[in-house]
C-alpha cells in the first residue's frame, strides 16, 4: 500500500522540496501533486475522514515514481510538500481551478467562497515559491534538458472506470510523447485520460514552452503505483523510453 504521507505542514516549512539539485540529466523532473500536507492553519480544509487522502488531495504514488525517476536520470526533482488542495501550482495562480471547491464527488469545504485575494495569498504562499523553484532549476540544467512531469489519475472518475493505464500528455510540443510513445510497451496513450483541453498541461505551457524545451506529462493510473515493485518497474521501463525519446528528438532540440 502506499505509505501514510504526512498530513500537516509543518510550521514555516517551505511548501517545495528540491531533491538530487546536482543531478546532471537531460531532464528536470516536477511532481506538484506530490504530497498530502494541509498547513497547520487551514486545519483540514473540512475534508471528511473518508476524503483526507482521497486523489482530490494528492496523486498517490506519484511521488514515489518521480523520486524513481530522478534517481535512474540523475535528474532533479522538484516535487510539492503541499496539497493541491492549497493551491494546485498545475493551475494558474490564483485561479478558482487552483483552489477548488469541489473535485469530482469530494467537497471541500475550506475552498467555498474565497475571494480572489484570498486564492492570491494561497498562490503567493505555495506557487510563486514552486514556480520559483521548478525556474531555478531548469535555469540550472543543460540547455537541451527536458522537462517531465508526474501525476497519478483515480480508477474511477464519477463512477466510471478508466481504461487508460498510462497517458502522455502534450501542449502544443508533441515532440517527447510522441517519441516515447514509439518505444513504450505495453501501450501509451496520447492526451488521456484528458489533455491540454482540460487546463492539466499549465506547467508545461508555463514552464518548458518559453524555453522551448521537449516536455511531456506523464499520467499513471494510480491503482498501479501501489506496490513498491510496481513503481520500480514502471520507473524502469519509463526512463528506458525517455532516454531513448531524448535520444531520438535530441537534433530537434539543438535546432
Ligand atoms: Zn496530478
């Protein structure tokens, strides 16, 4: 099972880890869904028992294989130590999709009625200092780095299963994806379980767009980031393909 991530941010901890800062890859990877945390203040955000660790507060397992994958690039990894609850550093800042009052069937009542300063406290709290972090260290990185970011999607969304196992999503620079797609088996599949219609490739398009860096979005379905040795070997045979899809586009990233 996944472990227990911790639920309260400590007092004046920062809400952004930066792990292996002096990796040397041709990867940044990012991990803003990564933790559970709710800072002290804001209590639990009145989330019920049953929703606390739901996959509207965190993506399970997504840490675990961005923390697999940094280590088999020798990649950075700047990864959340907040909830996205807080403030979703995946949606522009202090937007009312960054701090959602509801997330498929899960209520949050501690997101109900904020202002728009109050969303701007939360992103200037959380995402200004992520947003700073994730540009520090691709200021940092080879020139030619990639960025890849990992999330988790729940089984069952309003009911229905999902059949996708694995997604890779794009904005508007398809070219990583559409590489890893070539060599990744079992199957891949493009924008699912949603893509950049659905507002979920903000750090992309904000982040590896401007600098034109080859960028993909990695999305697992969380069911099969459970088990340590599921999450080894999924790390596995995604850096495999990433290595080689960096390989592959690496002429079209020193055009
Ligand atoms: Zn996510």
């Amino acid at each position: 099972m996944h472990d227990t991530p911790p639920l309260t941010l400590p007092h004046g901890a920062a809400p952004v880890a930066v792990h292996r800062p002096e990796g040397r890859g041709r990867a940044v990877v990012v991990c803003e869904h990564a933790a559970a945390a709710i800072p002290a203040d804001l209590g639990d955000l009145g989330l019920t028992a049953a929703d606390r660790l739901s996959h509207a507060v965190w993506d399970p397992g997504a840490g675990a294989l961005a923390a697999a994958l940094s280590a088999r690039l020798d990649a950075p990894l700047v990864a959340g130590t907040v909830s996205r609850l807080v403030h979703d550093c995946n949606r522009p800042d202090g937007s009312a999709a960054a701090c959602p009052e509801r997330v498929e069937r899960i209520a949050v009542p501690g997101n109900v009625g904020l202002t728009a300063a109050a969303r701007s406290a939360r992103a200037a709290r959380v995402a200004a200092p992520f947003h700073a972090a994730v540009a520090r260290t691709l200021d940092a990185a080879p020139a030619d780095a990639a960025l890849i970011t990992v999330h988790s999607f729940t089984p069952v969304w309003n009911g229905t299963p999902r059949q996708t196992r694995l997604g890779l999503l794009h904005d508007t620079d398809a070219r990583l994806a559409r590489a890893m797609a070539a060599t990744l088996r079992p199957r891949a599949e493009l924008n699912r379980p949603y893509g950049p219609e659905d507002g979920v490739t903000h750090m992309l398009a904000r982040h590896a767009l401007p600098r034109s860096l080859r960028n993909v979005m990695i999305e697992v379905r969380s069911d099969l980031l459970v088990e340590p040795g599921q999450v080894a070997a999924l790390a596995d045979r995604l850096a495999r393909a990433l290595t080689a899809a960096l390989s592959d586009t690496a002429a079209e990233a020193a055009r």
